[in-house]
C-alpha cells in the first residue's frame, strides 16, 4: 500500500511542473490531443491529416479525456478565462502524470521492499524527462502511466533478494491464492488494454510480459486458462469500445488501431525522418536515464551476471525485447520509449540504495548519489520555464490583439506546427481560415518519401522563402486584408497533379509571425519592410531551436503603412 504522503508530492510535483511548463516540445501535445477536443466542443481547431485523411489513424479515446473539461468551462461560460481554458487540461495531465510516480512506488515495494520505495521516488520526481515530458498532454505520458500501473499489478516472479510477491505469501488455501493472483492477473491486462488503446504499439511491450507469464504458468492448467480467457475477454472489450467510439465520431465505421499499424508500416513514417538503428540505445535511453544512466548499467551488469531476482531480469528481458522491436523502424522518438522508463529508475533506485547502504543501514542516499540526482534540477528548470518558450509567448501575444484586428488575419511563416493552436488561443475570429500556418502533408498514396518531401509547403517554403513570398502573395497589401485563396493544403486530401500539389495562394494579413532565422534569408527583410510591415515583438532566445529553421526567437510583423 502506497503511502499517502507519497500521493500527495507526486500528485503536487505534476500538477505544479503541468502548470508552470512554458515551453514547446512535440507538436502531437496540441495537434493529438487539445485541439481534436477543443474542435469538438467548440466547433472549431485544426485537424491534421491523421484525422481528416479516408483512413484515419487517431482514435477519439485520447483526447475525449479533455472535452469533458472544455464542455464544462464552455456551459458555464468560463471559458472566457484564457488561464482556465489552458490550466484546466494541464491540471487533468498532471493529475494523470502523477500515476507514474505513485505506482512506481508500489512497484518497488512489491519487486524490491519498501526501503527502496523512498529512492525510487526521489529517482522518478527529479527525472530531467519526466520534467520535460510526463505532465504534457502527450499520448505517450498516459501510455507511460497506465503502463507503470499495470506493471505495479503484474505478477513478478519472487526471488532470494527481493520482497516476497503478496499474492505468493498469503498463507490462504490454495483457491483462495489462485482467485487472488487471478484478480492482481486482470488488473494488469485491464490497464494494459487501456495503455494499448491510446498507443497501440504498447501492444508490443505487453507481449512479451504476457508470453513470459503464461510461460511461467504452463505447469498449472487451471492458471494458464483463466489468464487466457481474461485476457480474450479484456482484449475483445477494449477492441469493441475503441471501435465503437471511433465509429461515432468519424460518422463511419472505424477501426483506428489497425489504420495506425497499417500506416506507420507503410512509407509514411518515413516522411518525418529516419533514424539510425542504434539510436534508442545510443541517444535516447542515455537522454531518458540523465544522470541515473551508471546506476542503470551497473544494475543491468548484475542482472545479466545472476546477481539480482527474477522479476528484475523478466523486467530487463521485457526491456531488451521493446528496444529492439522498435529499433526495426525507421522513425524514432525518444519518447517513443518512455514506458519503459519507470523500471529503468527501478533498477538505478536497487543499485544506488544498496551502494549507500553501509554497516548501520543507513536509509539515506550518499551525499554524492544524492547530488547526482538534484544537479539534473536546473536543468529541468531550463528545458520546462525557457528552452524554446517563444511559441508559447506569441499564443499570449496574439490572444492580446485587440479583436477586431484578428479578423484581419494572422499567418504563421514558420515550420508547420511550431506553435499550439486554437486550444491556446479560443478566438472565434480566428476560425475559418483567419489565422493561417504552413503545412507539410504526408505521402498517402505510398509515394517515396524522399521524393514527396520536397514538395510539401513547409519544405517549398524554407527552400526559397522570398521567392514564395514573391510569387504566391500580392506585390501590395490590401489593407482591407481579405482572407488567404488557399493558404495551405487542405490536411488528409491526396494531391496528384503539379497544380494541386503547389496550389498555395495567399493574401497579405494584418499580423505575420515567424522565427528570426527567416529575416536573415536574402532578401526577405527587405521584402517584408517594402510591403509595409514592421517588427513590433519578439521572444525567445536566438540560439534555441530544434532545426534551423526554427532558431532566431520568434517574431511578429505588423502592418503599419
């Protein structure tokens, strides 16, 4: 049983770090979860490809989580407040977050004893990833939580160096052990369908956690069965639900897992870049692990040497065999790989709770351990308050601008999807077309990525910025600034001519906003201040930026002649 101390920290630190975070990360916290919800309660927000296009590859599960809490502030009429309109969903992912924390805890008192449960928090609050990625309102941190839960239900094996499983150490007749591994068996698949329902490449994870329980359970017939059948039931439910709530938002039958399987098998992942073999092994659990990262390989060392129980070596088979199946792809992410982060901090808190323990027990880390740990804290203060904050400050910039000029327009000059949208923003008068961004659509007719990548507009663009700028906007500005023809491709359609691929048309608006690094392209400063505009803004840091294209801090322009 965890503690309720330990609730409360975990619940406080997520919900403070969910609050306070003011800075950008992936576009898929906006564009795959707010927006689809705000979308539907308010009408309006912007749909990218994966939900527009014949197949669609997202379900509605995930971002439902939020409509409840936007249809609230709308009949109420609170969502007028632009700190409540984006606090709110930041406290629901907090909250959410903090389940990582809170099972972890139980997972380490189940797998290791309560002495290390103290260490294992202190690993898992201070994680410079965690920081930066559990409380956003990113599918993967929902997989990583409901992944630690199911894990902290699984049933791991018992071994001489670690706490005696509960449901082995009932002293109950044999029925009574069996109906309570069985209930502990069913929360694990319960939770698991679910991760597997918000990402269905989870599925791979508990394949191997679930293979290596019926292996472990072959001699008993009875056991074998109920776990099978479970499972059936439990998978058949969260299949059946998931396509029914598809269908009734699509209007069609649905059935997203397999769209996302098909697709991501397909070219299409491809299109956002590939991405070495080893690149989960050499960049992403080094990033993942931060300074824990010795802790890790000495406690793998042990593992692999027949030092340590049998539930830490399933948990680093289960590890292997995840890193692995995703290392085939092409396209990589580190958070790709987050739900495996909670039993890579159980093996650093069993490796640096041993080395500080000396010959009166001490409960208490080492002071140097201790330090290992907290100097990761400024640089989660960094990467959460500052490290790419400007397309958070322009959302409050432009939700300044006086309404009436909003309907004059707003284009966004940059890489697509460098900033939130609607959810951040909730101004009507920006529905429709008003506000504008560059887009980068996919191949969905499997064309070469390669080759398709040149032509879509985000890539167009930066290839020759003023030359776009030349051609495809009017030599003068109408200051009555009429909306954009076709300012971006339509998300989820299929172009096959020259003419629909390249077919953007834009009319000059009132506000133009964009990275620094476009003013320093030839001739495009000078452009800009010959149809009238002027700087009157800017944020963020000239040096911080993913991609070049994205460095400069980020500015607006305004029409001023």
């Amino acid at each position: 049983m965890v503690k309720r101390c330990i609730v409360y920290y975990a619940v406080l630190t997520r919900v403070f770090i969910a609050l306070f975070t003011a800075t950008v990360f992936q576009p898929d916290e906006y564009f795959q979860s707010l927006e689809p919800a705000h979308h539907l309660v308010f009408g309006y927000g912007h749909l990218t490809w994966e939900w527009l296009s014949p197949r669609p590859i997202r379900s509605i599960l995930y971002p439902a989580l939020n409509v409840p809490v936007y249809w609230i502030l709308k009949t109420t009429g609170l969502d007028a407040s632009d700190w409540l309109l984006i606090g709110c969903p930041r406290v629901l992912h907090g909250t959410l977050a903090s389940l990582t924390d809170i099972f972890l805890c139980s997972l380490t008192e189940t797998v290791l004893g309560e002495r290390y449960v103290s260490t294992a928090l202190l690993i898992s609050l201070t994680s410079p990833f965690h920081v930066l990625a559990l409380s956003r309102s990113l599918s993967n941190s929902l997989e990583t939580s409901l992944t630690t839960v199911a894990l902290a239900f699984y049933p791991w094996i018992a071994g001489p160096n670690v706490a005696i499983d509960r449901y082995i150490a009932i002293a109950v007749g044999r029925s009574h052990s069996l109906m309570f591994l069985s209930s502990r068996v069913r929360l694990t698949l319960g939770f698991a369908a679910l991760s597997c329902a918000i990402r269905p490449t989870n599925a791979i994870l508990w394949a191997y956690l679930v293979g290596h329980l019926l292996l472990k359970m072959r001699s008993s017939l009875p056991t074998l069965t109920a776990i099978i059948q479970d499972g059936a039931v439990i998978a058949l439910a969260a299949l059946s639900g998931i396509f029914l709530l598809d269908t009734v938002y699509y209007g069609i039958p649905t059935f997203t897992p397999l769209n996302f399987l098909v697709t991501n098998l397909s070219s299409v992942s491809l299109f956002y870049g590939g991405n070495a073999w080893h690149y989960y092994l050499s960049q992403a659990i080094p990033i993942l692990c931060a300074t824990t990262l010795p802790f890790v390989l000495l406690q793998v060392r042990h593992i692999l040497c027949g030092r340590a129980s049998p539930a830490l070596a399933s948990m680093l088979g289960c590890i292997i065999w995840t890193i692995s199946v995703y290392s085939l792809a092409g396209h990589k992410e580190w958070r790709f790989i987050h739900p495996l982060l909670p039993m890579l901090h159980l093996f650093a808190a069993k490796c640096m709770y041993d080395m500080s323990v000396g010959p009166k027990r001490s409960l208490a880390l080492r002071p140097s351990l201790l330090a290992a740990l907290l100097v990761t804290i400024p640089i989660s203060l960094y990467i959460a308050l500052l490290y790419c904050s400007g397309p958070i400050e322009v959302m409050a910039f432009i939700r300044d601008i006086p309404r009436s000029q909003l309907r004059d327009g707003v284009g966004l000059l940059m890489p697509c999807h460098s900033t939130p949208g609607h959810a951040y923003l909730h101004r009507p008068e920006l529905a429709n077309g008003t506000l504008w961004a560059l887009g980068c659509e996919p191949p969905l007719q499997s064309q070469d990525p390669a080759t398709y990548r040149d032509r879509d507009q985000t890539t167009v663009f930066f290839g020759a910025p003023y030359t776009y700028l030349d051609q495809r906007f009017p030599q003068t500005v109408d200051p009555t600034f009429p909306p954009s023809p076709f300012p971006a491709s339509i998300p989820g359609t299929v172009q096959d001519t020259a003419a629909e691929l390249y077919a953007w048309v834009h009319a000059w608006p009132r506000h133009l906003a964009f990275f620094g690094a476009l003013l320093e392209q030839e001739g495009v400063r000078d452009l800009l201040q010959q149809r009238g505009y002027a700087e009157i803004w800017s944020a963020g840091r000239v040096w911080e930026g993913d991609c070049d294209e994205r460095k400069g801090g980020v500015r607006v322009w305004k029409y001023v002649v």
